[in-house]
C-alpha cells in the first residue's frame, strides 16, 4: 500500500466545496479505475491539499483529477506542466507493511488536517527529531498520522477517531534521545499563525472539502 499527498492552488472566484462536488461521480469513477481508495481532500484558502492510498506504486494525480485540472493554476519548478505537486513524508506514526495490517477497522472515521509553517533554518532540525522519534517510538500515535513536507509547509493528516496499535515491526533506531519535553524542543521550529486554532498558534486545522 502507497500513500501520496500533493498540493494544488485553485484558480481566482473558484470556489474548491461546489466545484469537487458536481464532479464527485467521475472522482470516483477515475478512482476505480487507478486503484486508489482513502481519498480525502482539504483547503486553505484557494490552495488544496489531497490524501489517497493505492496498491500501485505510481499514481498521477492529474489522471485523477484530469476534469478539474482547468480550474488549477500551473505550479513552476519543471519543465513540464503541473497542478499538483508531491508533499514529502517526513513523518508517520506507522507504515503499512500488509494490505490486512493497514485495513481500518473504524468504518466511520473521519480524515482530519492541520498545517504549519517552518522556519527555514529550521527545516533540518526538525527532520532530525522527528525521524528520531519515528523510528524510537514507532505507533506512538494514530497509527494513520503522518506529516507531508513542501517547501516549508507541512501538511498533518490523521483520522478520528485515532487508531492507536502497536506496529508489526521495530524502528530502526536502537537509541532514546527523543527529548522528554517535545512540546518545547518543536516551538522554536514554527512561524506562528496570527489564528489560533484549538489553544494553537502552531497547527492551523483545515476544513475538509471532500472524502471518497
């Protein structure tokens, strides 16, 4: 099983709720068809930000979204034409080892998303942490939880009611120097938002736009 997350940034007076809802039946046509499932995808303004699983090891998300690809604006970086761009996994709770293993249990659970913002300089510290308390503590949290990386804005997708099990498998770290204080070792790494969010000036939670 893969996980992929891309973002997108829509185009100006489109609005993402009514737009990816008259066009529902053909997302999930195309989704048979590619194999994906666990698709869910959320907004921040006109930018988007889209979750999905799948058995294959490569799937393209302009084949997925190919009837709404008229609404999102190029994003720069290649040669060739874009509208989604990759989000790196820089952290997960678990990784599925096994079509059974990573099957939800929860049928009515429900994806939900945060985002912050890193400082620059601090991008490579808190890879560092977190591959160390990944690979240390492996299912220390929802067992579907997992931060995706772009640029230096990071993408927090995990799912309600959390899932909290012991993974079928060890890290691969032997050492413990994830600091006992995380809260205060992860502050200096964010650009605060001038909105607080559940008590946080750090995770900003986005709205959910669609689930398939």
């Amino acid at each position: 099983m893969q996980r992929y997350h891309y973002r997108a940034q829509c185009r100006k007076g489109i609005d993402p709720e009514s737009y990816f809802r008259d066009i529902m039946s053909e997302l999930k046509s195309r989704m048979k068809d590619l194999g994906i499932r666990q698709l869910s995808l959320f907004r921040w303004g006109a930018q988007l930000f889209v979750y999905f699983e799948s058995a294959s090891e490569h799937v393209d998300p302009h084949r997925l979204f190919h009837d709404c690809e008229s609404e999102l604006v190029d994003w720069p970086g290649t040669d060739i034409s874009r509208k989604w761009v990759p989000m790196m996994d820089i952290f997960h709770y678990q990784q599925p080892v096994s079509g059974k293993q990573w099957r939800r249990n929860e049928t009515a659970s429900k994806p939900f998303a945060r985002i912050a913002r890193l400082k620059p300089e601090q991008v490579a510290s808190y890879i560092f942490y977190h591959y160390q308390y990944q690979e240390e503590r492996p299912g220390d949290g929802d067992k579907y939880g997992m931060i995706a990386l772009h640029e230096n804005l990071m993408f927090f997708y995990s799912e309600l009611p959390a899932t909290i099990e012991p993974p079928p498998y060890e890290g691969k770290l032997s050492t413990s120097g994830t600091p006992s204080d995380w809260s205060e070792a992860m502050e200096p790494h964010f650009i605060m938002w001038d909105e607080e969010t559940d008590g946080s000036l750090i995770w900003l939670e986005i709205p959910l736009v669609i689930q398939a």
